[in-house]
C-alpha cells in the first residue's frame, strides 16, 4: 500500500459584527508546504521493453488436397430425340437460365455433358461439355486439352463457300499453320490503322442513320436490319482497308 500526507496552515476565520473593530494588523499568510510523501509495500514488476518490430511469422504451405478424378455427368440422351428434347427445354420448356440451373441441381455439378441448340438437322453435332464455374473456365485457353477447329460459334460452322471455300481465322485451331499467320496480318492491320477505327465508324453509322430517316420520310417504313449488315460491312472495309466496298 502506498500513504501520503499533506499539511497546509490554517486560514484566519472573520465574523459579521456590528460594532467596528479597529483595524489590526495585516496577516501575513505563508502556507507551509510539507513534500508529499509515499512508500510502496509491494515490488512492481515491469515487463520489458516491446521490440519496435514482430519477428516475421512463419507460413507453413500445405499441399492441395489431391481428389479422385470423376467422370463428366450428363449424357446426350438418344440420336434426334435428345438434341430435340433439350433444345425445346433450352428454348421454351424452361430458358436460358432454368436450362443450365436444373441441370446443375440434377446433376451435382457446374460441369456436365448436354445438347447444345441448333442441333440437327441444321448442326451435325450438337454434344458439349458445360463449364459453368470460374475454376473450370480457363481450361478453354489451354490449347493442349482444347481443340478449337471449327468450333468459333458452338457446334455449328456456316459452308465455306460464304468465304470463297476458305476457312478464316475464327475457324482455324492454333495448331493450324496458317493460324499463326493470318493473325498476325490481322495484329498488322488493326496496328497500322489504329486512327481510323474512330472516324470511319462514325462516318459509316452516320450515313446509315441518314439514309433511314430518308427512307422513312419518302417512303414511311425502313429496313434496319439490312442497312445495318451494310453499314458493319462498309466500316470495316474503309477501316482496315482503307477503301469503299462498290
């Protein structure tokens, strides 16, 4: 326990009187003042200085848990009547979105075997493997386990004679010989004509939209879908090209 004492002289107490005192004289006040006092019965213990800094902690990697490999779930059910089933569900049964949340609920998983629309007879084939996760997704850029020949949109290719009986770049697999070439034309072009990607798309989109509102007020009705193949068609051939397509 610690004690202390403190000691002030006392102060000279005054009375309301009426009879008037004669003056006296003046009390000269001097505090006297005693140093303070303490003792401590008990040793403190003082914890030593913290260190300004925390020694690095140790981190203990563990190696991922290595699981089975499962089979893909999902089948494509039979020929013609699976690819018809499924693309009814895709389109009108269910949609988009109850399509592909259905079957993860059925099957337990974000990968999975399916029919994917069109289907036949206007795609040969229409059997894929759904990659409905964040995880599995960049498997498609590995060109090791992903074949990427003919494949630019889904299971359908349109005929190459739309391209005079070849196959473009979307088409062709990195495997390819010639897709290492026509990309990098394709780089070429979009480097060299960098400034007249902006300009030549608003000029083309600008006559566009001039010549339907012409359209319309000549005629009262106007084509939007064909102007604007046109237009598409105009603005890269003036873009890359650099000329106007007769």
């Amino acid at each position: 326990m610690a004690s202390s004492s403190l000691a002030f002289s006392a102060l000279p107490l005054h009375f309301p009187s009426s009879k008037l005192l004669p003056p006296s004289k003046p009390v000269k006040f001097e505090p006297t003042l005693h140093p303070i006092k303490a003792s401590v019965s008990e040793k403190l213990s003082i914890a030593p200085p913290v260190p300004p800094y925390l020694p690095a902690a140790t981190v203990v990697l563990t190696e991922p848990k290595k699981l089975p490999i499962r089979k893909i779930p999902g089948d494509y059910e039979l020929p013609l009547i699976g690819p018809w089933k499924d693309r009814q569900d895709y389109f009108y049964n269910q949609g988009k979105d109850e399509f592909f949340r259905s079957r993860i609920k059925k099957f337990h998983s974000t990968i999975f075997r399916t029919n994917m629309p069109p289907g036949p007879p206007i795609s040969f084939n229409s059997k894929i493997i759904v990659l409905l996760d964040g995880k599995s997704f960049p498997v498609l850029f590995d060109t090791d386990k992903v074949e990427k020949k003919d494949l630019f949109t889904g299971t359908f290719m349109p005929s190459t004679e739309l391209t005079g009986g070849y196959r473009v770049l979307s088409y062709l697999d990195p495997s390819e010989p010639s897709h290492a070439k026509l990309k990098k034309i394709m780089f070429f072009l979009l480097s060299s004509r960098r400034d007249q990607v902006i300009p030549e798309f608003q000029n083309c989109y600008t006559e566009m939209f001039e010549n339907l509102e012409g359209e319309l007020a000549t005629k009262g009705k106007a084509s939007f879908g064909q102007a604007n193949d046109q237009a598409a068609f105009n603005f890269l051939a003036r873009s890359l090209y650099g000329c106007k397509p007769g």
